[in-house]
C-alpha cells in the first residue's frame, strides 16, 4: 500500500479516533511545555526558545514522519549536543548564543534532508546499541551534574563531567537551604509521581507548585532564582544573524547532532510502530526531522528530535495518529500567546527538578552492568568476543562523555563503532563441531560451558563451523585457526560445515585453496559440508591449480560417511 506523502498517520483516519487523539494531545502538552522550557536552559539560551522551536516542528514532522506516535520537540541528548557545539564557537553574548543556536537547528534541518533525500536511513545501524548505550548513559549523568547548581542555588560550573562535579563537591557549603528544599521536593514529588501515578503530568504539577511557591511565599525575594520575564507572543521568524561561513563550519558538528537525535527518534517510531502493527520508514523519518528542525530553526527555535519520553506518554494516552501531535503544537502556541506570563516566576530549581527527573531513568546501570557480566569468562564462551567487545565500547563512550565532554564522548562512539565492526568481521567464531545424543553437530565448547555432557566426534576426523561469512579481512585467520585445530586433534580429514557461511569472497576462496594445500601436507584432506549456493558457485569459479573445486558434501554426516568407504 503506498503511502500518503502529506500527513501519512492521517490515511485512512476514523472519526472514532478524533477523541482520544485530543486527550493525547492535551496530555503531551502538559508533559511538552514545562519540560521544552527546561531543556531549552540545557541548550544555554532562554527557556521560551524551547516553546519557539516546539510548535513548528511537531506541525512539520506530522507532515511528513512515518510514524504516528512520535511526539517532536527539543530533547535532553540533543540540546546538550547543541550547547557544546555553539560553546566551541565561542560567541560572544546571550544574542549570539541562541543565533548560533538556531543555526544549528537549521543546519542539522538541511543534512538530515539531504540524507533522507539520498535514502541514507541505514546509517544509524552502524551505531551499535552498545555504544549509543554507553553514550546516552554518560550524557544522562552530564546533564544531571549540570542542574545540580540550580537544583541546590549554587553558581554554575564549567568544562566536562569531572570538573563539574568537583566544582559541586567544592561549592557544597555555600548551598542556598531555602533553594534546595524546594528543588529537592519537586524532584521527590515528581519521583513519586513517576512511581505511583504515571498518568499523572508530573512535569506540570511540580511546575504548578513552584510558581505558587514563589507567588505566595516571595520565595524570590529570598534568593530564590526565578526564570524571569518570557516574551508573549510569536518568535520572530528567518533566519539569524550568523555569517554563512559560521554555517559551514557547523556542517561537521551538526552532523553529529543529527546522528544522535534520528537513533532516539528512529528507536522510539520503530517501539510504538510495532506494537500497533504498521511500519517505520527510516528514510521518510529523515526527511521528517529535517523538516522538524528547519522549522524550527526558521522560528528562532532550537535542535529538535523524536522523544522517546513523550511518545511513551502520547502512546499510553491512546493516540492514534499524529493528530495529537497536531493539538499539542496548538495548545503549546495557545501557551506562547497567553500564558508565558506565568511563566515567568517559575523556579529555575524547579525546571532542574524537571531536567534530573526526566534524564535520571536514562542512567541506565543494569544494562551496563549485563554488558560487564556478558564479557566475564563464561560470558565470553557462551556469546563469543562480541559480548567484550560491547562491554568495552559500551564503557569507552561513556568515558569519553564524562572525561572529554558529549561530542568528543560522541566521536569516540562512533570511531568504536567502525572499530568493533571490523574487529568482529576480522575474527569470526570457528566452532569444533561434536555429536550429540540425538546424533546432531553441536559446538563443543558451547555444551562444555553449558555443564552439558561432552558430545562424541570420530577419531581423526576436525568438524569446524565458520560462524560468519568469509571475505578477506577474516580469510587468514580461519586458515591459522582451521590449521592449528587440525594439528592438535591430529586430524586426517578437516570437514568445513558450510551452512552458517552465508558468502564467500574471492580472496576466501583462494585462502580455502591454500589451506587445502597446508593439509595435505600435513596428511590431512579438506572437504565442504552444506554450502550454499552463492558459495558453492564461488568456490566452483576460483578454483585453482589442477585440483580443481573442493570436494563438496550435501551434509557433515556424508562427508564424515565417504571418509570411512575410501581406502
């Protein structure tokens, strides 16, 4: 079925639905405003940007997205990203700042147009989940140290996680008690909320209690900071006062935003996808957030991305489309043009609260701690080195966050991307095959490991299995690998069961050729079990020599069954 190209979640819309899409809406917007006004104080420029940048940008996702329950707006992962971009530019003041800002969000609007023009969806695939865990954890943790100040009325430190935190540990005495005990009542309330009533807006009543706080008890003239003034009305809309070289130069940076933001955003399409039963085009979810985020940028707003926070809240008030969405951005502008007001003496401790509470869940220690526990010993021989593999990416993103800041933490995650796919690619699983009761090849080591009983193999005779395909970065060492077992089993036929190789190169075929050649020196045969027939047909061209192709066997049993016959 083809689908729509303007606002696709609306084909074929029910009537039926036109309810609980406007309660979903509404519920969103109690969720989008305080938390948009918060992390729009993560990005370094004033709380209302936030709400600039909303508007726009979920009316033109719900355009052009694929998904029905993605709810848009600016995010914690990405407004961090954002504010360490425009702080290596050094600008000048506040004005420059959000220029800067907004030519961000611009900027990442354009390269993830283009690259949903040239169908590049499947680049976030080479992010593995391990590395974008890591990331996000550490990025969690940067976040939060960076509202501790606000939450506890202390100054604001600079530079990385390390120098923040002991900037914190440092300023502990000069905490302002009045400023805490209301930042730490609002986080617990909204804990609470989290815990014991999720479909409560806990961003909205921790917001709602603030201002009152500070409205009936002067909390301000106390010392307690306030947001302050917020400019009612429409942003003003264009683009900003920034140089076209300045646009250039944040092509690189922007790009690194905008991997970030479409993997939150493509993971929580595809969750809420599956579970209604239609699909996610990746390459229509780009063009989305491009035109998400020029829209924003057009509008004087900020970076914008999918939320996986907010869809779960759109999701679980019973959304339908991206008619929801739609009244969220109406109520959001309804906010701009008469409520900013209000606004303005909301607690910046508070919007802390708000910030520690939504980013606090991404701190997610378990699944690192299962990552660590995958790479011990047993780990290691039941999953393979991959399971290390991912611990250790997992920990370095983390680590490069927390010591060298969010995009250099971002660089290093994708460099050990590339890094991990190569070294896996270079090192395949090769597997000593055994019998089992039932008279199965198994892999020998698995078993052993699992505590069960040893399979039986045949005196002489090396059954291997090539978890992988074979190509050139991996070719020399299966061929070390295959030799070395065949010489410590003293093995007089080497039988390569075929079946999990799903290709083979032909640098591999002629590796298969050599190592042919290796044992029958050594008084060994080499023969192919279950191949398949891309790599049957490979082999069959690249044979070499007067040896001609490979013996082949339909299965491991027949091959093992012609050794015993010949003489």
């Amino acid at each position: 079925m083809t689908r729509a190209w303007l606002f696709p979640s609306l084909s074929g819309y029910r009537r039926s639905w036109l309810g609980t899409d406007a309660l979903a809406g509404l519920t969103v917007w109690a969720v989008l405003v305080p938390e948009s006004l918060a992390y729009a104080t993560i990005a370094g420029v004033s709380p209302v940007v936030g709400l600039y940048a909303a508007v726009p940008s979920l009316l033109l996702y719900a355009a052009a997205g694929s998904s029905r329950h993605l709810v848009v707006g600016p995010m914690s992962a990405t407004a961090a990203l954002s504010a360490g971009v425009v702080a290596g530019f050094r600008p000048g003041d506040d004005a420059a700042f959000w220029a800067l800002t907004t030519a961000t969000a611009l900027v990442t609007g354009v390269l993830c147009l283009v690259a949903g023009a040239v169908r590049a969806g499947f680049l976030a695939a080479f992010i593995s989940e391990p590395v974008l865990k890591g990331f996000i954890v550490g990025l969690a943790l940067v976040i939060i140290i960076g509202q501790v100040p606000a939450l506890l009325g202390l100054d604001k430190g600079e530079g990385s996680f390390v120098e923040k935190a002991a900037d914190v540990v440092v300023a502990l005495p000069d905490t302002d008690p009045v400023t805490a005990a209301l930042g730490l009542t609002c986080l617990a309330v909204l804990l609470l909320l989290r815990r014991f009533a999720e479909r409560v807006p806990g961003a909205l009543v921790v917001v709602a209690l603030g201002i009152v706080a500070v409205l009936t008890l002067g909390l301000d003239d106390g010392g307690v900071a306030v947001v302050g003034p917020i400019d009612a009305g429409l942003p003003a809309l264009g683009l900003p006062d920034v140089d076209l070289s300045t646009y250039a130069d944040l092509v690189g940076p922007a790009a690194g935003v905008m991997l970030v933001g479409f993997a939150e955003a493509l993971g929580a399409a595809k969750t809420y996808a599956a579970r209604a039963g239609y699909d996610i085009d990746a390459n229509r979810e780009l063009l989305g957030m491009g035109l998400a985020n020029l829209g924003s940028g057009l509008a004087s707003g900020m970076v914008v991305n999918g939320s996986l926070s907010k869809t779960a809240v759109n999701g679980g008030a019973g959304a339908r489309s991206q008619l929801s969405g739609m009244t969220a951005a109406v109520l959001t502008l309804a906010t701009l043009l008469f409520l900013t007001p209000v606004f303005a003496s909301l607690p910046e401790a508070t919007l802390a609260a708000v910030v520690i509470a939504a980013v606090v869940e991404l701190v997610d220690v378990r699944a690192l701690r299962r990552l660590w526990s995958l790479a011990g010993a047993t780990g290691r021989r039941l999953y393979g080195g991959a399971a290390r593999f991912d611990a250790y990416a997992a920990l370095a993103a983390l680590a490069g966050v927390l010591v060298f800041d969010t995009l250099p933490g971002l660089v290093i995650g994708v460099l050990i991307s590339m890094v991990l796919l190569l070294a896996r690619a270079s090192r395949p699983h090769v597997a000593v095959l055994v019998t089992d009761q039932n008279g199965t090849w198994v892999d020998a080591e698995r078993r052993t490991v699992r505590g069960q009983a040893p399979g039986s193999s045949v005196p002489g005779v090396l059954v291997v299995r090539v978890e992988a395909g074979l190509f050139f970065a991996n070719a020399d060492t299966v061929r070390d690998t295959v030799r070395r077992l065949a010489a410590e089993q003293h093995a007089d036929l080497v039988v390569l069961d075929a079946r999990t190789t799903p290709f083979v190169d032909s640098a591999a075929a002629g590796m298969l050729d050599l190592l042919r050649h290796d044992l029958e020196r050594a008084g060994a045969r080499l023969v192919i079990a279950g191949d398949v027939g891309q790599v049957r047909d490979v082999l069959r061209a690249a044979a070499q020599g007067e040896r001609g192709p490979l013996p082949h066997h339909d299965s491991v049993d027949e091959a093992v069954r012609a050794h015993r016959r010949a003489p």
